[in-house]
C-alpha cells in the first residue's frame, strides 16, 4: 500500500507539474509544443446507450473486487454505519501524452493513475453506502493549455462519456436516495456542465446533498447561476457547492488564472478574471474570514521513508499515509483563491508547483474535513427532508 499512494502522487507530479511549470517558466508557445497535441482531433463514436452497466467501465462502484476508493489512511477507523447516500467522483486527468486529444480506455498508464486518483481524492467519501467513480475518455492535459478547436472538441468527448455514466448512476440509485457530486481538475470541470445539464430546473436538484468541485474555478457570475445550486454558506448547508483551489503564501496565481481564462462559463461567455467560489474546507463556509490550524482534522502526509515496504495492495491497506492534525490554517482571500499561509512545516514531498500552487494537495491538505464536512452536509440533507 505504501507504494501504491507513493505513486498516487507520483502520477499527480507528472500530470500537473510539467504543465504548470511551463505554464509559469517557459513561454506559452514553447508550453503547447511540449504538452499540447500536435495531431487532428479524432471524432470518436458515443458509446452504447448501456456502456456504463457493464463494471469494466467504473474505477468504483458498489459490489467491485478491490475498489481503490474504499482505501483508508492509518488510524482512519470504517464507520460502524454507512452514510445512505450515492456518491458520483470524476477523476481528474490521468492522461498527459500529447499523440491524442483523448485518452484511450484501454491505456494502462492511464488506468492506473486513474485508480490511484480515486484512492487518494475519493476515500473521503467513502463514508457512503454507494461510491461510483467512471472511466471515461478523458481530454489530454495540454486541451488545458491551448485554446485550439481541439481543445474543446476533446473536453466535450469527455463530457458525453461522464454525461452518459451519470445517466446510468442515477439509474442504479433509489429515487428517494440523496447524491453527492465530486470530482477534481478535470473532474469538476466537467461537473460543472453536467449541473447545468442534469440538475439545474430539475426534481433530482432536491437530491443533491451537495456537490464538490475541488481544483478548478466555479465563476460565480458565468457558471454558478446556471448549476441550479448555490454556493455553501454555512457548514450545516446541505443543497450547495463546495470548491477551492490551495495556494501557500507568497502565492503567484498567474499561471492558474491564465488557464482558467482560457475557458467558456456555462453562459457560453469567456470567464475572463471574473470572481469564482472559494469554500473553507475548515469552516465550511464562503468569505475572507480566517480558520487557525487548530480547526484542521487531518492532513493526509505520505510516509516516504516507507517507499518499498511490502508488496500487500489491497485497498483496506493504510500503510504509507498518517494524519497530521492541526497544523495547516485556511482562509479564503480576496483573489478567492485558498491561502493556507506559508508553506506547512510537513513532509509531504518536494511536489508543490511554481508560484506556491497546491493544487496536488487540494484535497489532502484537509482530507479529515472534507470527510467530516460529507458527513455533516448529508446529515443535514436527511433532517430537512424529516421535517417535510
């Protein structure tokens, strides 16, 4: 198990780092030669209206042999009782070759670092009685740095495939079941679509408990009026949006900020610099105000000098991650991005990116609040339906 989340972040590295690092170092033209495709896009066929039936097109799902998001850290105990509740994650991009726009099913590279994906950024929900986590063909990370028609002709292949494999998740969950959407990066990216899509006007817009779009910036003028859901306001607020993107003081967002201007909003209009959600994954709330370290449950450190130590990959396994509480503050500024302040006196690798950016460790930064805040907010959805 200690391998295997070592090359959780591993992967994590490879994906982001070589991207925001000619993001922030080298020119824009030399960053799209380096990661951006240089072939045509190439029109895929949808899949079968019954694709996603088949358990070969899920990472998780209930009843799957060695499900990577039911993983636990050490000294994380299972709850005597799971969460009536389905969870929806879409992973983020585990596709960083540039000989296509979308990744292949089929790639094994891809594959494990997908799995791996979920292991360390769904294993907060897993709480729920239900977890389901899709493959689908995911956009290249360079569709991130270029603004080519092939971009976006790959972001939406990627799209119809979530789009598709929520369509049959909904269809395995009980009607009167609450749902929880959560993806990363890529993943929230195109959660935000599908909200506009599947649940903004729509019945099963009662059912959201609430919705994690972590590492990728909600406007709150171009995207969040159209996703049928407000943002988080409280910490017992079920119904509402959570997102927030990590940066360590003194941070340089000028990179992320060019990235994120790249993209339409859900109006169809360029987001430009627009303001985007920031939730305080320790307050569970919006705003400019502050939470000490005191507050944070848990961050989730990898234990590197374990690296190598045995060969048991079952994913009950927490060998190789400890929980360090207390220690990273968070408070959501001005620039709306997450400002964790100076960069944390842990160990958790050489990996923060240029300018300060934790985008690798959005979730694991506050991985024990995250847990706790899934449970409170599917909590307080189940006490507003009682008091219908």
């Amino acid at each position: 198990m200690a391998r295997k989340f070592l090359y959780l972040i591993a992967g994590l590295i490879v994906l982001i780092l070589a991207a925001m690092i000619a993001l922030s170092v080298w020119s824009e033209d030399l960053s799209e030669w380096a990661f951006v495709p240089d072939v045509p896009f190439a029109p895929q066929p949808a899949k079968a209206p019954n694709a996603w039936e088949t358990p070969a097109m899920w990472i998780a799902r209930p009843g799957l042999a060695n499900d990577p998001s039911r993983w636990l850290p050490s000294g994380v105990s299972r709850p005597v009782a799971q969460l009536p509740v389905a969870v929806f994650f879409v992973h983020p991009t585990s596709y960083i070759e540039k000989g296509a726009w979308n990744g292949d099913l089929d790639d094994p590279t891809a594959r494990t670092r997908s799995a791996l994906f979920v292991q360390g950024m769904a294993s907060p929900f897993n709480a729920a009685a239900e977890l389901w986590a899709p493959r689908y063909r995911q956009a290249a990370v360079g569709a991130f740095l270029t603004d080519k028609p092939e971009a976006d002709a790959a972001l939406d292949l990627a799209y119809r495939d979530v789009l598709a494999a929520f369509d049959a998740f909904v269809k395995h969950v009980p009607s009167g079941q609450p749902i929880v959407l959560a993806g990363h990066s890529q993943g929230a990216f195109l959660l935000r679509r599908l909200m506009r899509d599947r649940v903004a006007g729509k019945p099963i817009a009662r059912r959201i408990a609430a919705a994690y779009l972590i590492g990728w910036p909600v406007s709150l003028t171009h995207d969040l009026p159209r996703m049928g859901l407000p943002a988080c306001a409280r910490a017992d607020q079920s119904g509402c949006v959570a997102s927030w993107l990590s940066v360590a003081d003194p941070a340089d967002t000028t990179s992320l900020m060019r990235a994120y201007a790249r993209r339409r909003g859900l109006d169809g209009q360029p987001v430009g610099t627009s303001p985007f959600v920031c939730t305080n994954p320790l307050t569970g709330r919006g705003g400019e105000a502050g939470a000490p370290a005191t507050l944070n449950l848990g961050t989730l450190v990898p234990q590197l000098e374990k690296a190598g130590e045995g060969n048991d990959t079952r994913a009950d396994q927490g060998a190789g991650a400890e929980m360090a509480v207390g220690v990273v503050p968070a408070a959501c500024g001005a620039d709306h991005f997450l400002h964790i302040g100076p960069p944390p006196a842990l160990d958790m690798g050489p990996y923060v990116l240029p300018g300060n950016n934790y985008h690798l460790y959005d979730v694991t930064l506050f991985w024990a609040n995250v847990r706790a805040d899934f449970e409170r907010r599917v909590t307080a959805w189940q006490a507003a339906q009682a008091a219908r």
